[in-house]
C-alpha cells in the first residue's frame, strides 16, 4: 500500500513538474532586457530574505580577510558562533543555538553541505574565492529545503560582462610555518566571461600553548596538526543573447589534515584527506516580466580517515545530482509570482555501510511577492512540499513581511515552518543507524527593527533583533547496545534570544573612522527529554554560549586602514547537565591594510597581529588555541578596462 501510494504521490510531482517546464513560456511577453548582470540565484536569495536579518561582509572586511577562511569572517564579523577546533581543524556554524546540520551553505544556489555528515567544515572555504558573502538569519526551510532551520549562509561571485582584465597574486607568511598564497585572473568581454582563481593554505600549525593542567611545564607546542589545502575555482558565463545567459562552475579541492589527539599524552596517527568536485550549470531566460532557469549540479566529495594507532581506515564518498527549475513572472503591477521544482538524489559509498545507499528526494516551491502601500509593506508567502524515498513529509513554507515605518525606519517578520531530514550516516552508519528516525520539525518567529540616518558627516545605524524556536524530535547521538551511540529522536529544544548590531561611520575628506558592535543573547535549552532519568530539562545546550560580543573599531587616512577586533563569548557548558563548562574569554586582533595605487595596478600591504594580549583560551574542550602570532601579506593586482 506505502509503495503504490509513494509511486503516486512521485508521479504527481513529476506530471507537475512538466507543468512547470513548459506551460510558463505561454505566457511570457516578448520585451526584452539586455543582460548586463544576470543572477537569477540573487533573485531567489533577495526573495528569502524578505521579512529576516541579514549581513554582509563589505569589501573592505573582504580585503582583511581574504587570506582567512570563511569561519575567520564570520566569527570576528557576526553574530553567528563557530564551533572552531583550532588553526586548519574543524570549524562549524551554531545560528542562533542550533546546530551544524541546522544550517544550509550555499553556492551559486546549491547546498554543499556533506549529505553523510550534514554539515560542511568552514576552515575548507577560504574568503578569498568569493565576492559576496550573506549571512541569513532565521529559519528558511521553504526556499533551501532540509537544514535551513537555524540560518542559511551565501557564498557567491559577482561577475559583470565588459570589465576588461583583472589578474591578481596574493601571498602571506606567518607564525608555525604558515603560508597562504593565491591567484586570479578575471577576462570580462561583451558576451563573454572567464574567471579563474587558484589557492593554497599550508602551516606546520605547531604553535605555543599554555597547559594549566601541567605546573612544571605549562607551556608546550601543539603536536601533530600540520595541513595542507588546495584548490581551483573556474566560472564562466556567455552572454547568448540578450535574453539568455549561460554560467558554467567548477570548484576542485584536495585537502590534507593531521588530527592531535585528545589526551597530550599520547602520540597521534590520526589523519584526515578530504578531496572534492564541484560542478554547476545555470541557463537562464529574462524579460521584463518573466525569469526562468534551469540549472543543474553535480558534488563528488570524498573524506578518507586512518588511524594507525587504532587499526581504523575509513573511506567514505558521496555523490550528490541535482536538477531544478525555476520561473519567476510578474502578474500584477505589484505582484510576483514564483514556481520552482528541486530533484536531489544523495548516493554513498562506505564500508560503514551494510551497502551503497541513497537519499533522495523531490520538492515542489511555490511563492508569491506582493507590494503594497508604495512599496513600503514587502510580503512574501511560500509553501513547500518535499517528498523522500525513506518518507514523505508535510508542507513548510513561511509568511514574511518587511514594512518601511519611516524613510529611515524598517520593520521586518517572519513565521517559517522549519524542518531537516536524517542524514545519511544517522540513518544507515554502522554500528548505530536508526532508519526509523523521524526529521526534526517545528516553527520558528522572528523580528527585527533597524534605523538608518545620515547626520552630515556621520552615518548611524542600528539595529535589534528577537527569535523564538521550537524544535520537535531534536536527533541526538545516545549510547546504544554494547556501548555504540545510536541516534534517536529525543528532545525537543527552546531556542530563544535578541541580537543587536550599533554601527557609526564617520568621514570627511580622506579621513574615516567607523565602528561596529554585535551583542548576541541566546537561550537554547531541552525543553523534554524522553530518556529515563534524564536531568536536562531545561538546561543550556552544550557549546551554545549565552553571551557574545564582536566589535571593531577602524580608523583610515586615504587607502590606509588600521582596524581593531575585540570578541568575548561567554560560559559554554561541556556537559548536557550543565555540571561543566569552560571559562569566559576575551579575545582581541589587530590588522593594517595599505593600498599604493600604480597606474593600472595596485599594491596592497596587509599585516595583523591575531590574540594581541597574548591570552590563554579554548573554544572546544581540549582544542587549545595558539598564543599571540603574525602574520604578513602582499597582494599585487592588475586591471585593464575593456
């Protein structure tokens, strides 16, 4: 009965799905706009964020940071925690007292996240392969489909036709055998674009550490956690004409990782290769009134692991297909419409399975944008329905509005069902998978005030935010027969909290100065437990501080830019009867960009001195961190204007 009910509920979808395809082109109008910068993702994501907080990193906090990786940025940039293990290890997202799986990455569109783990390691993504970087706050399950509960982050390049050519090389040196080093090259033609960017990032990563356990011998050096990351990023797009735009991406990366171990007694062996391909493809049609797209991707990604010491060799790979299609068409002076159909399917290969297995899945959005009162009341409504071969779930989607109170005061709303699916190790990993897990759902509402005002020479912002989440059949990993974990829908979790982001610029002439602060408040705590003799209710998820502060403060002359970082964060319990925790800290950076302009090129100088006051903290239990260190750069850039 399930599978011929599933068989129908699959032929739906796909007899829907070629209504999608083609009934569209009947009504779009023959007006043509000429396609200078087309993204029909940008359209997408600007729809997502109707009614939610959203950041950006600028340009000049880019140039900061472009031989960082994208867990650098956004820990000292917003508010979101990183979950970082320590120089080159692990690096993951906690939005708003969630989890890694609860957050989507997305390139070009596309969720990368790992469909066996759930999640993506930030330390692998460096800041300088991209343009544009978002952070979405709130949950968006409607648009990015399972994991988006937390918040989405948007990796993206903006590339427009008829630049010229841009080359750049870039280079960096500092403590524990560090090097960085990089390199672009950018042709931009009528109809025509290439864009071509190689990385590096190595360090032998033995850097000092204080060890408060240890009286005689307090300091010691990190052991066994040297790495080494490569990578190519090749886009492309071709203008066919000027209604029709095609972009070609592939993102290759190799990886290299030794793992320390926990207890500094012992000698590690432990290694970590992380290899992966990327590839997608975007065609897209535009007119006045009518978008459409059809794009595609394809994810290879490998994680191989040894432990020699232990007899451990673990090989895992998993491909990842997906189609999607999508239109966009204006039906009313005011209003948008938009349909869009998502086909993914997940494969894994591993011995930790009992065979090869698969996740795969269907989903059908549909969403409507709607102006009113002059555009000052922006309302965005979606609904989504996704179908699995291990189960069908209900419909998500959300209400969402941005209304414009004043010229210089906005209000924003959003009420999202959210939901994210098993992954493919919580179902099938052995010993431990539990293929009767049910996906974590619930709701999600949030809001948030801004108020923007120019006074002469100073530009004053500020902003406020608040949430509330529930989280039903939360997936937690318990011990399970003969002591292997097993994952189990147990907890219902209460994310709730505020965030406030202060920023003042002041400049006049070739003087600037500008500071920023971001509070965050989250309270994230099991609401029930189903296990017997539990004693968590009500107690903070571990890893999940309640408070956190990031603040910068820069001062400028001309193309010269000295900045200053300062961070707290605040108790993170280490055990989930909060009966342990580790200790609050302050941590502070300091960074100096100078730009000498050459004609058509560009010399930029960059120097940062990272934990200026030489303090002794860790973000993960037993995970130190390195003492105050250097680092240097160069970054050389041509331009040549078509």
């Amino acid at each position: 009965m399930n599978v011929v009910l599933n068989r129908c509920i699959a032929c739906r979808l796909f007899f829907i799905f070629g209504l999608i395809l083609f009934c569209p082109l009947y009504f779009v109008a023959q007006d043509t706009v000429v396609l200078n910068e087309v993204d029909v993702v940008a359209k997408k994501i600007t729809l997502s964020q109707i009614g939610k907080k959203t950041e950006t990193i600028d340009s000049s906090l880019q140039q900061q940071f472009k031989f960082n990786s994208i867990a650098d940025v956004l820990s000292l940039n917003s508010s979101v925690f990183i979950k970082n293990y320590g120089p080159g290890a692990l690096a993951t997202t906690a939005f708003r007292g969630g989890n890694a799986s609860q957050t989507a990455v997305l390139w070009n569109g596309f969720n990368i996240q790992n469909a066996m783990l759930g999640q993506l390691d930030l330390a692998l993504l460096p800041s300088v392969l991209f343009d544009h970087v978002e952070v979405e706050y709130g949950g968006s399950s409607g648009n990015w489909g399972s994991g988006a509960v937390g918040g989405s982050i948007h990796l993206n390049n903006t590339l427009n036709f008829n630049k010229g050519l841009f080359t750049s090389v870039n280079i960096s040196r500092g403590n524990f055998g560090l090097l960085n080093a990089s390199t672009q090259l950018n042709y931009s033609a009528k109809r025509f674009i290439s864009s071509t960017k190689m990385y590096t990032n190595s360090s032998k990563n033995n850097f000092t550490y204080k060890d408060t356990t240890d009286k005689e011998h307090t300091l010691k050096h990190q052991q066994h956690a040297a790495y080494a990351f490569y990578g190519l990023l090749q886009e492309l797009k071709f203008l066919i004409n000027p209604k029709q735009l095609l972009s070609i991406n592939a993102w290759l990366t190799t990886n290299n990782r030794e793992l320390p171990m926990f207890n500094k007694s012992s000698i590690s062996k432990q290694y970590q290769y992380d290899k992966s391909a990327r590839i997608t493809v975007n065609w897209s049609y535009v007119t006045n009134k009518y978008t459409a797209s059809i794009r595609g991707a394809f994810f290879n990604d490998n994680l191989n692991y040894t432990d020699s010491v232990a007899g451990l060799f673990s090989k895992s790979r998993v491909q990842t297909i997906i189609f999607e299609n999508e239109h966009f068409y204006k039906w009313l002076h005011s209003q948008q419409i938009n349909v869009g159909l998502n086909a993914t399917s997940n494969t894994a290969f591993t011995q930790n399975y009992v065979s090869t297995k698969s996740l795969n899945k269907v989903s059908l959005l549909l969403g409507n944008k709607g102006e009113y009162f002059n555009t000052k009341l922006i309302v965005y409504t979606q609904a989504r329905v996704e179908y699995y071969n291990t189960s069908a779930l209900p419909i998500t989607g959300n209400v969402s509005a941005t209304y414009f109170l004043y010229k210089n005061i906005s209000s924003k709303i959003n009420i999202a069902k959210i939901y994210r699916m098993p992954t493919l190790n919580e179902l099938y990993w052995q010993p431990g998978g539990n293929i009767n897990l049910k996906p974590e759902q619930g709701y999600t509402y949030e809001g948030e005030l801004n108020y923007k005002q120019q006074y002469h020479n100073f530009l004053v912002s500020i902003s406020g935010a608040a949430f509330s989440r529930t989280v039903n059949d939360w997936i937690l990993w318990t011990p399970g027969a003969y002591g292997n974990p097993q994952p189990i829908n147990i907890q219902q979790v209460w994310s709730r909290g505020t965030e406030t982001t202060w920023k003042l610029h002041y400049q006049k002439n070739k003087f600037k100065a500008f500071t920023t602060v971001a509070t965050s408040y989250v309270l994230s705590t099991v609401k029930s437990n189903y296990q017997e003799n539990d004693n968590t209710q009500n107690k903070q998820l571990i890893y999940t501080p309640r408070y956190s502060v990031n603040a910068n403060f820069s001062i400028g002359y001309d193309n010269t830019i000295l900045t200053y970082y300062h961070q707290y964060l605040g108790y993170r319990f280490t055990t989930s009867d909060n009966t342990q925790w580790l200790t609050p800290y302050h941590y502070s950076s300091l960074r100096l960009t100078t730009t000498l302009n050459l004609n058509q090129s560009k010399l930029i100088l960059f120097a940062a001195c990272n934990n200026l006051f030489n303090i002794n903290y860790t973000i993960i239990s037993n995970r130190p961190m390195p003492l105050q260190n250097f680092e240097v750069g160069i970054s050389l850039q041509y331009t040549k204007k078509s």
